[in-house]
C-alpha cells in the first residue's frame, strides 16, 4: 500500500471577493521511505497542499473535492478529535517560521517532551530521555534540553524543530521550506540530516521549496506546481536534464548555477502567477509562456504521462521540436 496518495485535491479559501483556489486538482503519490519535492514560486499552492494533508488549514480554507489518504485512511474525511490523535503520528510538518515557533519561556526539551507524554502517553521520565535521544539524532547533544530558544542558534533551533516532528515517529513528515531562512552552509547541513533521517527511519518526506536547486541531493521525484496544479512531474534526473513544461525550464534557468557551489540570486521570470479567484482559462501559464499559441488560452491541457513516470500538462509535450523557450 501507498503511503500517501492525494487525488484531485482541491482546496479553496473562502474571501469577500470569492474563492481563491489555492489547490486545483492536485494528484500525487508517494511510498514508504521516498521522497517528493513540490517546487513552485510562491503563491502556488504549495503550502496549502501540506497544510491541507496535515488538517491544519487556516479559518475560511476548505479541502472542497477529493482525496487524501495516508496508508488508506481517508484523511479529508476524519474529525477534528480523529485528527488529532493522527497528527505527529502518521504526519507533521515543519514550518518555514520554524525556528520562532518554540514558545521562549519553556525548556526547548520539555516542549520535545510535553508533545511525546500527549501523544504516546509517556512518563515525564521517559519524555526527557527520549527528548534527549532525539536531540543526539538530530545532532544537538543531549545535555542542553534543558536550555532555552535564545540559547539556540538559528541552524539548532531548526534542527530541535526536526526533532519536535520526529518525537512521535511519524510516517511522513512535510518540511514546507525547511531551510529558506538560514543561511547557505547552515542549509545544506540540514538538508544533509533530513536526508540521513529519511533513510535511517524510513519515512516518507515532502520537501516543498521555491529553490529547484536544494532538490536534486534530496529527492526521487519532483513535482512542478504552477497556479493551484502540477504542471510537470517525474524522476530528479527528468525534471533536472528532460524538462518539458516552459515553466520548468523557467524555474531551472532562474537557478543558473544548479550544479555549481558559488549560487547567483535568482533573476526570476518575467510577470507573476495568476490570481487564483479568477484564474485563465486553458493553460494557466500561458500569459507568460514564450511558446504559447491560440488554444493555450482556451484548451487546458491534459497531463499526461509523455515516458515512464515522466508527466506534464503542456499541449507542446512530447511533440518532436519541443518546447524549448
Ligand atoms: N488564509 C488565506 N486566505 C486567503 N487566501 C490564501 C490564504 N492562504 C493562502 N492563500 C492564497 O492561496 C494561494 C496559495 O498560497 P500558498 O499555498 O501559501 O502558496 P505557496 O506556499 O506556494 O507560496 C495564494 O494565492 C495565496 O494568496
Ligand atoms: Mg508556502
């Protein structure tokens, strides 16, 4: 059995000027052990995919139509109580604010702690120790749970959040920009430890990021998102050398120096995602597509599998010519 399979997610906030379509019909899966990464500039839906597989969405966002489950239960249709005793268990998250989301007054260990006496019904006792266990795992030495966050780094804050979401052994865990606001050395060194945990505890992981480049070291797929869908998705070295969605291969020429230590700052690509209330019809990039032709503004292409494992939604995919931009 799949861990997780999402089909045809789609998720919707509720505003005074109408729906905003977050999450348009999103379909992925992922095994045991594997790892995903959902790339996309900001605004794509790449947050409120994680946040909407975690139940944790915010007031007026709503999962509308399809499914998710996490090794066959159907998690879009649980309680709140029922997620509850799910969450951290078969799935948590670490944020993009991780490293501000410790509560200053309180021991970073005992906060480790609390969550695993609620969650597995530990002794205090057990919960220290297995606080400290945790932070050996993820490279702190055990001695210091009994400090607090102002005596963190930046770098052991966020690795003490990456053993806050291991604390209950989850099956999958979500890092939504895990390393985006540390700086580049400090970066690959906890993409490093993600990754030896991944392998160590064989779990799933979701690695959501706007930087394609963090991804190749790290993944077995890679999924695309563009304006609330998947617009490419397939294996690193399809999305990395056989890109066919001009807005993969804008995202890739935005990181110039995928395979180079020294990293440029992006330039970007011209113009910006749509707006998700009223999104365009037919091909949501199409606007900003330097290949786009009459039915891309009115025919949505289909996403379709173009070689083994290899998918996209672009209606030049697979043509001989191709879709050099
Ligand atoms: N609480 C909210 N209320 C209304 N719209 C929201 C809310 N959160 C996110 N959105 C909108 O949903 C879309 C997707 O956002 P998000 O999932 O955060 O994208 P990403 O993580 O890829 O940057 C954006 O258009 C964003 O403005
Ligand atoms: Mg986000």
């Amino acid at each position: 059995m799949k861990l997780l399979e999402v089909k045809d997610l789609r998720t919707y906030f509720k505003t005074t000027k109408g729906y905003v379509k977050a999450v348009d019909g999103v379909t992925f899966s992922l095994d045991h052990g594997e790892c995903l990464g959902l790339v996309g500039e900001s605004g794509c839906g790449k947050t409120t995919t994680a946040l909407s597989i975690t139940r944790l969405l915010p007031k007026g966002g709503e999962v509308m139509g399809g499914k998710i489950f996490l090794e066959g239960t159907d998690y879009a249709t649980l309680t709140e109580k029922e997620i509850e005793d799910h969450r951290w268990e078969d799935v948590s998250i670490i944020f993009q604010g991780a490293m501000n989301a410790f509560n200053p007054v309180k021991k970073v260990g005992w906060q480790i702690a609390e969550a695993i006496i609620r969650h597995k019904g530990a002794t205090k006792q057990e919960a220290w120790k297995r606080a400290g266990e945790l932070f050996e795992l993820v490279g702190i030495p055990a001695e210091r749970v009994t400090q607090y966050p102002h005596e963190f780094s930046g770098g052991m804050k966020q690795r003490a959040m990456i053993a806050m979401a291991l604390a209950c052994d989850p099956k999958l865990i979500i890092g939504d920009e895990p390393t985006t606001a540390l700086d580049v050395m400090i970066q690959a060194q906890i993409l490093e430890l993600l990754e030896e945990l991944r392998k160590k505890l064989n779990m799933g992981m979701i690695l959501i990021t706007h930087d394609l480049s963090i991804l190749g070291e790290t993944c077995d797929k890679i999924a695309v998102m563009y304006a609330g869908k998947i617009v490419e998705m397939g294996t690193v070295d399809h999305i990395f050398n056989h890109p066919v969605h001009p807005y993969t291969k804008s995202l890739i020429a935005c990181f110039p120096n995928i395979e180079s230590e020294e990293r440029k700052i992006p330039e970007g690509i011209p113009g910006y995602p749509p707006n998700l209330i009223d999104p365009p019809e037919g091909c949501r990039f199409c606007p900003r597509c330097g290949l786009a032709e009459g039915r891309c503004s009115s025919e949505e292409p289909e996403f379709l599998e173009i070689e083994p494992g290899h998918f996209a939604a672009c209606h030049f995919a697979g043509k001989e010519g191709g879709t050099d931009v």
